[in-house]
C-alpha cells in the first residue's frame, strides 16, 4: 500500500530506501465549487459549495486562513491586511470558514476577496485538473452567486475586472433573491411586517423570516441602514 508523505515521518522515504512518496494534492475552495475531486471520482456532494466536513484533510486544508491572519498579524507592516485576508472563504450564507460569519459579518471587500480567490482558483491548473476555461470558470463563480455562496455585486465586479461580459440579467446585490428585492423595497418604503406580509400575500412570521434574511444578507441590522441600502443601489421605489 502506498505511502503519503505525511506517513514517513517527515523524511519523504520510506523505511528502508523505498521510492520517495507522492503527497495527495490539497484541494481548496475553488476547486469544490469546479467538481474538485480528482477526475476519476466526482462525489456528486461536493460537486458546489463546500469541501466535506470533518476528514483531515479538510481541517487541514481549512488551517490556511488561520495561519495566514496570524502570520500577517505579527507583521507592523502587514497587520491591517490580516482581518481582511482571513476571511477570504467566507460565505454569505454562513457556511464558510474558518469563522463561519453570517453575511452581516462579511465586508464589502471580503466579498471581493471571497469571489476573486475562487475565480482564480478555477482558471488555475491543479494536480488533479488542468485549468478551466474562462467560459466556464465564469458559469460556475454565477452560480455560487445564484446558489446564496457569494455575493452577486462581487462576482460580477470580479468578472468584470477579468474581461468578462456581464450577465444578460444583472445579479441582485447582496445575493438576495427575487423575494427578498421585493421585501427590500417594502422595507425601504418604511412598511412594517404585518404590512410586508399583506403586500406579498404571505404569513407575518414568513414576512418576519424574510426580513431578517434581507437584512443578514445586505449587512445591516436596521430597517433604516436597509433603506440606505436600497436607495444606493436603486431598489428604492
């Protein structure tokens, strides 16, 4: 049975002379949201989203941005980009890591980061895949949009800086959902939840789960900041 690197006790042999052991390529974000398994085996579970949960490998993997905000941490120079860089695979449903923020945690600029570092995860050749072709890259990174993963603004301002068309129908900001514009207008025109509710036909705890979702996902916590929010990006009717 072969042996991986990591088994031979940091020497790279095998006891004895044998060949020296390959490592099994690391896998990150991007390559999960291209189907990142190694060609011959595409678990169909991670063909979107996140690696598995709970393996070694995956922990081991998910270290770097931990390690990375220390490292920069202890630089003077280098301290201010260390928040920043450690929340580049963070996801605006919360299913990111290492800290696991909700979307009203992540910065406009960690959103940027989030989108740019897959992008160019999947245009990048790996040992176990070759580099996808820009086409493709660019479907996958809208559908991470689509799926509520990354933010929609921040994937089209990444593609656009690649060269990239834009979208035929431009992605809500924030990754909201066509339901959730909609609630956003209404919050923006100041109307309450029972008021939301009748306006969509929708029960009030139903009105209630969206607004809280709306605002999760927008990154405030206030039906005025949400108001802001609307007006700036033209949502506000």
């Amino acid at each position: 049975m072969p042996l991986h690197a990591g088994a031979l006790g940091g020497r790279g042999r095998a006891r004895g002379g044998g060949r020296r052991a390959r490592p099994a390529p690391r896998r990150g974000a991007g390559d999960a949201a291209a189907g990142g398994a190694a060609p011959r085996c595409r678990p169909r579970g991670r063909e979107r989203g996140d690696l598995g949960e709970g393996d070694a490998e995956t922990t081991r993997v998910r270290e770097h941005t931990r390690l990375t905000e220390q490292t920069l941490a202890g630089s003077p120079l280098l301290a201010e980009a260390a928040e920043l860089a450690a929340l580049a695979h963070e996801r605006i449903d919360g299913h990111g890591y290492h800290r696991r923020l909700p979307a009203v945690g992540i910065s406009l600029a960690a959103r940027l980061l989030a989108a740019a570092d897959v992008f160019q995860a999947l245009r990048s050749e790996r040992p176990h895949r070759p580099a996808l072709p820009a086409a493709r890259a660019t479907a996958v990174l809208r559908e991470e949009a689509e799926a509520g993963r990354l933010d929609g603004q921040a994937v089209e301002a990444v593609l656009a800086a690649a060269g990239e068309r834009p979208a035929v129908r431009a992605q809500a900001p924030a990754g909201l959902t066509e339901r959730e514009v909609e609630v956003l207008r209404l919050l923006a025109r100041g109307l309450t939840n029972k008021q939301i509710a009748s306006a969509l036909d929708i029960a009030v705890k139903t009105a209630g789960n969206h607004v809280q979702s709306t605002l999760g996902k927008v990154g405030v916590r206030t039906r005025a900041a949400a108001a802001v929010f609307a007006m700036r990006h033209g949502l506000a009717s």
